[in-house]
C-alpha cells in the first residue's frame, strides 16, 4: 500500500499531539540513543530527537513514499526502510519509541517481546496505539468491505487493526521483566471544520489501504457510500468534535 505524506499530514498538528505526550512520558537521560518505529515523514523524529538531547536517532518505515520527504540536515538522525515485524534491536538502542506503529504489525505479542528483548538494562520502551476501531470512521469501512458487492473484489478482507487491550499490553510488559510501567487510555479531541474534514482524515490513512485492492470505479463506490453512511451517523457539526481513542504505554528494563 503506497502512503500519500501530503494527504497524511493535512492533520499534521491533530497527529502531533499524541507523539508529543508520549514523548512526555519518556524519562530523560543524556546521550541517549533512540528507534523510532513507523517514523513517516520523519518531522517528528527530528523533533523528538532534539527534544531528548539525543546522541544519535534511527527512524524506520516500510513507506518509501513517506522516507522521501524525511529531513537530511539534522545531525545525529538517519533514517530506513524496514519492516517492524522483523525488526531485531539488538541492544543498540536505549529508548524505543512507537507512535501509531504497533497496531499493524502481525503477531504484535511476539513483535513486542522482541523489542522488550532487544533492549539493553535501563532501556526504555515507549508506545501509543491507535485503538478507534468502534467509532463510525472506521466501523463504517468494515461494514461496507463486508457487503456481498465489496467482500467479492476484496477477497473477504477488511481492514483491522492488530491492537490488543491495555491490560494485555501491561501485563506483558510484566512478564518481560519490565518495570515503572505506566498505561493509560486517552481520548484525544479533535476539532474537524466539518464532516467533510473527517472524511479527508480516513483518507489519507484508513481508506488508503482500500484504494489499493479495488479497481478506480469500485472505490469510487465504496467511498460515495461511506460518506452516504457517515451522513446519517455523524451530524455536520461546524467544528466537528472528533475524539480518537489511543493507548499510550511506557516502561523501563530492569
């Protein structure tokens, strides 16, 4: 699935803000050697870089697309293709940082206990996922890929989210010998201009992965039906409330 990074960041500042809370959580050490895990466009990797004081700073994404357009100039930071599911740190790193990554990665149980694995003594891991599978954006594209005309040219896929609950991701944290673990669910608000906003935003993100498996009519159809069904769930508020449900977790090596 090829990533549109100028659609993607026409909610630069709505996604930001989530990065920066779990930046928040992050405890501060000099010279700190960072992984930023599905690091986009790279903006905010910089930006996290230079507000740890960092040493040195690794972004990686599957997206050659976004890559593209990830800074060259800033000292200390470079970035990679690689696949997240495979992904071995290696010890390397002292914090590992995953922002809206970690809920596509298959066998994330698995994916986790490996980077739990690969940090050193004193590392730190830092993750937010995305957790909005009932609200409306997104539940309205489940039911449709599941309706006879759609579940044909899909093959009976519809996009999910590989996420688990707080108390799944907690509790295995536990068991990796991780302490000072610190989980939470947060609500972000968002103010759209409207309806219409709401619909750019799964655009650029959710939607993406439906474009890439229906031929161009087909789409066309799924998404006039989606914003049919979007305008008898969601009223056309000038701003419109949008509140995203996201787990933020973070937890150090003993």
């Amino acid at each position: 699935m090829k990533w549109n990074p100028k659609k993607y960041e026409e909610f630069e500042a709505q996604r930001r803000e989530p990065f920066e809370e779990l930046a928040r959580m992050v405890r501060r050490e000099p010279g700190m050697r960072v992984l930023d895990l599905g690091c986009g466009t790279g903006a905010l990797t910089a930006w996290l870089h230079e507000e740890l004081g960092a040493s040195e700073t690794l972004g990686v994404d599957t997206s050659a697309e976004m890559l593209a357009q990830a800074p060259v100039d800033v000292p200390g930071v470079r970035f990679e293709r690689a696949d997240i599911g495979s992904l071995t740190p290696g010890g390397r790193y002292d914090l590992i940082f995953a922002n809206a990554a970690l809920q596509w990665v298959p066998e994330p149980r698995a994916v986790l206990t490996r980077l739990i694995e690969g940090l050193p003594r004193g590392g730190q891991l830092a993750v937010q996922v995305p957790v909005q599978d009932d609200h409306p954006s997104h539940a309205i594209a489940a039911e449709l890929a599941a309706l006879p005309r759609y579940a044909e040219a899909l093959g009976g896929w519809v996009r999910r989210t590989n996420a688990l609950d707080l108390r799944t991701y907690a509790s295995l944290l536990d068991a990796q010998g991780m302490v000072g673990i610190d989980a939470s669910v947060r609500v972000f608000g968002h103010h759209l201009p409207g309806r219409d906003a709401l619909l750019e935003w799964v655009d650029g993100s959710l939607l993406r992965a439906y474009r890439a498996r229906l031929d161009e009519g087909t789409y066309a159809a799924f998404v006039g039906d989606y914003r049919e069904e979007l305008a008898r769930r969601v009223p056309d508020a000038r701003p419109l409330y949008y509140p995203f449900t996201r787990l933020l977790f973070h937890a150090t090596k003993a």
